[in-house]
C-alpha cells in the first residue's frame, strides 16, 4: 500500500503539471515554463527526476540493472533467447543497438530534469528555503548517478550541467573522464551536505534519495579513481550513522515486504496493477518461463555455482536447482532447461507466491543500493589501504554469517592480493545479479577484467569492448561527437 501511494504520487504529478513543465517545444527556443510557483510545483518537478530513474526503460527498470551485469563473467547467454536479450552478454553490440542507445537517451534525460530542477531552484522562485535545499540535493544525487553509469560505460561523455533553453546549443563535444568524475564529486558532496537522513524522511518517502545514498555513490567513486581514504571515510560514515543494518535473515532481504526496510539504502520502486504500467522488466532476464514468467535469458555461470556451499540459506534462497525449482510447498517445477537461474530477486514468499507474477511487469523493488555492499565495501578499503585486518575481515565475516557460509579466520586469509580475491569473489556471491559486477572487475584491471570474462563465457572479448559504442543516432545528428576507439 505504501508502495502505491508513491508511485501514484509520481504518476499523478507527471501526467499532469510536471510533465507539462518537462515538454520541449518544436522551435530554436524554449522558454522556462512559469511553473515553480511554491513548494508543492517543485516537488512535482523533483519526482520526475525519480520517474526516469524508476521508469525510464534504458535505466533500472532494464538495462542500465542487467546488462553489464550479464556482460560480466557471472552469467551466460541463453543461445535461444532473442538477440536483443542477450546481445549484451555474448558481445554482439554494436553503435545500432537500440540497448545501448536506450542507455544513453534515457540517462540524458534524467539528466535534463535533473539539470531543471537545479537551475530554477537557484532563480529567485516562492519555494522555501527548506524545500530548495533538500530538492537540490535529490537533484545532484539523481545527475550524479547518471554521470556515474555513462561515464563507466561510454568513458568520455557530454557533461551537461545546466538546463537547456536553446536548440542552437545542444550539441556538445565529450568532455574528458576525469572532468565528468570531478562533476559527480562536486554533486555528491553537496547532496550529502543538504539532504536528510533516511529516517528523517516520514512513511513512502523513505524511498527517496538520503545521505547515505549520496555517500555510497561518492565511495563508489573513490575507489574506482582508486581514492581508498577518502572512499573508506564515506563508508565509515555509514556505518556509524546506524541508519542501516543486515536484515538478519538473508531470504526476507529482497520481500516485498521489506523494501525500503533496514538493509536498504535506495531501491528504484515498482508496482504492478496500476492503470499505468509501473513494474519492472529487469527481473524477467534472469528467471526461467516456468514457472516465473520470465524471459529465461540468462544462465548462472556454474563456475561461480560451485563456488557457494550448497546447503547455505544464502544459495537456496538465490538459486534453482540445476533445470528446476522447488517451490516452498517442496513441488519440484521442471524449468525447461539443464541450467541454474538466479531468482533472489524474485519474492517468493509473498501470499500469493509465483502465481501473481505479471510477464514483464514485476512489482518488485530493484536495490541499487543495499548495507550489505557498504559491509563489503568496508573491507576492500580496508585491505587496499592496510592489507588484511580485522576491520576488513569482521565487515566481509557479517556477510558470510548472514549467508550460512563459513567465517573465515584472519590466520588463514593471506597476502593482500589474495585477500582481495576472496573480497572481490565475496562480493560476487553476495552481489550477483544486483548490477555491480561489471564495474567491479573494471576495478581489477583491464587485462584482468578481460582474463575473467574470457575464462568463463569463452569469447574473445577486446579491450575496446570494455567501453560500449556512442549510439550511431547520435553521431548521425552531432558535428562534434567522436566515437570510442575500435567501435569506427
């Protein structure tokens, strides 16, 4: 129910005012709509920001949440599935790929309501004090999140700040990486200056983005510029706020009925049964047809299978048995194909179970952003920046207790180097199918990330492959967009 008043609320407020105030109109200039009139306005203009990131099919509800991930060496390609499904994973894209272009149009669109919000919030408008503050924060949380996913995919990209009221100057070069990670930096720091803490935020609005968000995000940014201090003090600060904790049983932490609960730091929200479509399809990718309505396109590795005890909660509440599942009820459910699925992320548990799934349109919550990746996080800073410890192995031993997995004893973890595997391989168990892989094997390294990928789907995979194409639409309409070496 709470779930529904938000997304209703979004919904409501962008099929009437704000996506009014969000058109662009078909001539050289656009003017500011009068829109920001009191607080009410911009708050509607700030939950557009929300609906892109939630709804937009290029972003979390598809392919922004699955496709690294399936590109990594955690999943394997259904040969039977459609290529679109599965393009990403085999390497088959290329600048045509309607993927990668729903990529890049829809995280530049969220950037421009972002960059909206900003800019007008910053005029001399009948907003308080109070709401400009906290908005702004939302929208530099939203523009940095963005930033974050193009320029980890794309590598060099336009890096847009302002709104744009002109047609005549829209077409921007690409700005170098590290100008575009100073922007997330910058953003991020003032969102964490302004924004609330989760538990400041009354009812449905806890789904929206606090300070703890904005701090995971910018430690995500330090360690990959490989900024380990600064990235740790982020990560402590988390910690020590107590906002968050581990669900303390693992199979309740993906339930619909503990979203935006204790573990979770930000989730993109969706519902199914509104007159308007607001599920997700992300979901759809890693589940088999039977009896899960899914898309069945992705297989778990089984490399990394057998890398889970068995008999731990943690692998029986994320896996299928290998071309089945067992239900709650102990019915044994042929999925059609001699392969392991990943359902985590599927609530089995609710009350009506796996009856009430709707094809393509799931209701469940997508964590971009959950506690147990700070605890794991904790314990890759601490090893970068002190080799084995106990802080680094007591964060990374929570994670293993939860899950039903052996501690393991600081005599036994070894150098630095292995202790980062183990990390790194912890955070793949733990992590899988939540769409971080992808740009934690770029923190590995280049010729590492390559090795990983190479070993377990066996495709010749190159290094320019590990940044994706400018979308060929866009370099048909620019006089100054370059394409990304190798992809000419």
């Amino acid at each position: 129910m709470k779930k529904t008043i938000l997304l209703a609320a979004i919904i409501v407020m962008l099929t009437s005012c704000a996506d009014e105030f969000l058109k662009e109109k078909p001539y050289s200039t656009i003017a500011p709509e009068t829109f920001y009139n009191n607080d009410q306005d911009a708050e509607a203009a700030t939950l557009a920001i929300y609906n892109a990131i939630y709804m937009n099919a290029g972003l979390f509800r598809s392919i922004i949440a699955v496709f690294p991930e399936s590109s990594s060496d955690l999943f394997i390609a259904n040969p039977a599935a459609s290529v679109a499904g599965r393009e990403m994973a085999d390497f088959l894209y290329n600048s045509e790929s309607t993927n990668v272009k729903s990529a890049w149009t829809d995280t530049y669109d969220c950037i421009k309501r972002a960059n909206s919000v900003i800019d007008n919030l910053m005029r001399n408008v009948p907003v308080s004090a109070d709401a400009k503050s906290k908005l702004t924060g939302e929208a530099k949380f939203g523009r940095a999140l963005m930033y974050y996913y193009l320029v980890q995919l794309f590598g060099d990209v336009p890096l847009v700040t302002s709104e744009v009221k002109s047609l005549d100057n829209i077409d921007l070069p690409r700005k170098p990486a590290s100008e575009v990670w100073s922007q997330i930096v910058a953003d991020l720091t003032d969102a964490i200056s302004t924004l609330p803490e989760k538990s400041q935020y009354q009812g449905v609005h806890k789904a929206r983005a606090s300070k703890g968000a904005a701090r995971i995000l910018l430690a995500k940014v330090y360690m990959t510029l490989g900024k380990w201090p600064l990235a740790l003090k982020q990560i402590d600060d988390i910690i020590s706020s107590k906002e968050y904790a581990l669900q303390p049983d693992i199979r309740t932490v993906f339930q619909v009925a503990y979203e935006n609960g204790l573990e979770s730091i930000f989730e993109a929200q969706y519902i199914t049964g509104l007159s308007i479509k607001a599920g997700s399809s992300c979901f759809a990718y890693f589940v088999p047809g039977t009896p899960f309505s899914g898309f069945q396109t992705l297989f778990v590795n089984e490399k990394m299978i057998a890398k889970y005890d068995k008999n731990s909660v943690r692998y029986k509440a994320f896996f299928t048995d290998k071309g089945s599942y067992t239900g709650l009820d102990g019915k044994v459910i042929k999925t059609g194909y001699p392969q392991y699925f990943l359902y985590k992320l599927y609530d089995v548990y609710r009350p009506a179970g796996i009856l009430k799934s709707t094809f393509n349109d799931y209701e469940f919550n997508f964590r971009i952003f959950r506690y147990a990746d700070v605890l794991l996080m904790k314990a890759e800073c601490e090893n970068e920046i002190n080799g084995p410890n106990d802080a680094g192995l007591n964060a990374l031993n929570a994670i293993r207790s939860r899950a039903g997995e052996a501690i393991i004893p600081l005599s036994s973890v070894g150098s630095k180097n292995q202790f980062r595997e183990t990390i790194f391989l912890e955070r793949a168990m733990e992590l899988i199918g939540e769409g971080h892989r992808w740009y934690d094997l770029k923190r590995l390294g280049e010729s590492t990330m390559i090795q990983k990928i190479k070993e377990a789907k066996g495709i010749d995979v190159q290094a320019y492959q590990l940044l994706w194409p400018i979308p060929n639409s866009e370099l048909k309409i620019s006089k100054v967009l370059l394409q990304n070496p190798g992809w000419q």
